[in-house]
C-alpha cells in the first residue's frame, strides 16, 4: 500500500517518492505530474487509507491543495508547468469524488483489496421487488416503504462503519481480501439497492453518485 512510487522532476530531474503525493519538488520547486497509481487518500493528504473521515477534513485537504494548484497561479508559467498543474487539479477533483461519499469511500477500499461487491442475495431481491411494486400500486403504503428503505439504509451505514473500523486501525487493513471486507462488500450490495428504491420512489438520492455507479 505503501509502496514507494517513483516520480521524476522534469526540470532538476531529482526522483522524489510520488506516493504521497507531493505537489511540487522538494529539490526544484517546479509541480510535479501526479504518479498513476497514487492513492485518492494520499492525494488528499490523509496517510493511510481508512474508512472514517470526516467530509470537513476531506473538504479541507481538498481546498488547501487545490489552491495551491489552481490555474490562475500558473497562467503565466511554462506550458509543462500548466500542464502539471491541470493534472494536479483533476486528480484532486478525482480523489475527492472518490473518497467524498461514505458509500464510495467503502467501495473504493473493498475494491482496492480486490473483494467484488457480490449480487444481492436472492431473497432480499425479491423482497425489493415486492417492496417496489407494492409501492407503485399503493401510493398510501408508498411512504411507509420509502421510510422503512431510508432507516435500512442508515442501519447498514452504522454496520458497514463498525464492520471497517478494525481495519482503519491496522496497518494493512485493505491490502486483501479479509472476512470484514466481504461483509463489507455485501452491505454496499445492499445499501445501493435500498438507494435505488428510494431513488425510483421518489424519495431522493441517499448517495449522491448513486447515477454514475
Ligand atoms: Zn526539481
């Protein structure tokens, strides 16, 4: 996870560690491109990955780093130095989308330790099925469905943290597949379906990226 990932300086041509994520060289000065394989949480400054963060400390990390990066400090720059400075902005904007939703968050740290998200089990399908079709013919039971969705939903968000929370805490937590990782993966199985019930009927976005997954 901590792997080192070699970024070399284009100006002063020293090698600095890119898995940081450092914006400029430490050598030189001039911006650094961003490595390929950095980390959307060490983009964001925050060492390890983990899944509890608060959505101040990722708005924070973003707003100081982007800053530092922003266009307008580089409008009269070199066109490499220009260029540097997009890709830093749009890896920025990148991880922050990445990490912002607890949602994705989670599904980016299952992912990263090669865990798939599994269909949802039969049953509970069927039981949305129900559920959904119930609601479309019934505009009365329509509330009772989408609130009993939200509270399911907030339930499995409280599990999926307590299920994570070891793992925040140990050094290699999401480098592989592990049983809390699965039972992980289930729960974003889960809640994303509740999400696109309560979505379908109305009841508003519960993850707000929930149309580009
Ligand atoms: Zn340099």
């Amino acid at each position: 996870m901590s792997a080192t990932l070699p970024l070399r300086c284009r100006v002063c041509d020293a090698e600095t560690d890119g898995s940081a994520a450092p914006i400029a060289c430490p050598s030189c000065g001039a911006l650094l491109p961003v490595h390929a394989r950095v980390s959307p949480f060490a983009l964001l400054g925050v060492a390890r990955p983990r899944f509890a963060l608060g959505r101040d400390e990722l708005e924070r990390a973003w707003l100081t780093r982007s800053r530092r990066v922003h266009p307008d400090r580089f409008a009269a720059k070199s066109e490499a130095e220009r260029r540097c400075a997009a890709e830093q902005v749009a890896a920025l904007n990148d991880a922050k989308r990445a990490l912002f939703e607890p949602y994705d968050r989670a599904l980016w740290l299952v992912q990263q330790a090669s865990v798939t998200p599994p269909q949802l089990a039969q049953q509970a399908l069927v039981e949305l099925m129900e559920q959904r079709e119930r609601a479309e013919e019934d505009a009365a039971a329509r509330a009772s469905i989408v609130d009993d969705a939200r509270a399911r939903f907030r339930a499995r968000l409280e599990e999926l943290g307590r299920t994570l929370a070891p793992l925040d805490e140990a050094d290699d937590g999401y480098t592989a597949p592990s049983p809390p990782l699965r039972r992980a993966a289930a729960l974003l199985a889960e809640l994303k379906t509740l999400a696109r019930l309560v979505d379908d009927l109305g009841g508003g976005k519960l993850i707000g990226t929930l149309d580009a997954r």
